[in-house]
C-alpha cells in the first residue's frame, strides 16, 4: 500500500474529501490530508505557516502526491506542493489524468 498525500484547493474540500475516500477504498492508497473546514480569512499568518509545513511534511513521508486539479485548477500553494514533490523525487498524480 502507497502513501500519498492529497493536494488541492480548498475551495475542493468536499471533492478531496470523496476522492480521498476512493482512492482508500478502491485504489489501496494510505492517504495523508488537512481538510479543516476553515475559511482561509480565519487564518491567521501564523496559522498558515504551521499548516504550509506540516503539510510539506506529509510529502515528505509519501510515496506520491495526488493533485486535485479540477477544471484545471491549480492554486498557487498547490503549485509550491507540486514544486517541493518534484525537487524531493516524489511521483505527482493529477486528478485530471487518473481514471477513479
């Protein structure tokens, strides 16, 4: 069983949670995710640099990322995951492509 770690906007939280579901359930994968249910604006910045590391390191503890890129969206600190995958030699997944 592979580790990956989900990656996608917010605004996605309901479909990462389904996916996330599926990809257990149906595809075998241990997966790692934050889904807090917060809106960004309640955040503070402290808050987000807490949430941006621990979040890094879930990828560094997986196998692979999961990138839920729905209708192609890709956030700007989903583009700094994806960055961070690539330079740590982990695989990147995007939803887009991957048949569930």
């Amino acid at each position: 069983m592979r580790t990956i770690t989900i990656c996608g906007s917010m605004r996605f939280e309901h479909e990462m949670q389904r996916i996330a579901f599926e990809l257990e359930t149906q595809h075998r994968f241990n997966v790692l995710q934050c889904i807090y249910g917060l809106k960004k604006d309640e955040l503070t910045s402290a808050d987000r640099a807490i949430l941006e590391e621990a979040q890094l390191k879930r990828i560094e503890l997986s196998d692979a990322i999961y990138v839920v890129d729905i209708e192609g969206y890709i956030g700007e600190m989903t583009k700094k995951e994806i960055r961070f995958a690539r330079e740590n030699g982990k695989e990147i997944i995007f939803h887009s492509e991957y048949a569930l």
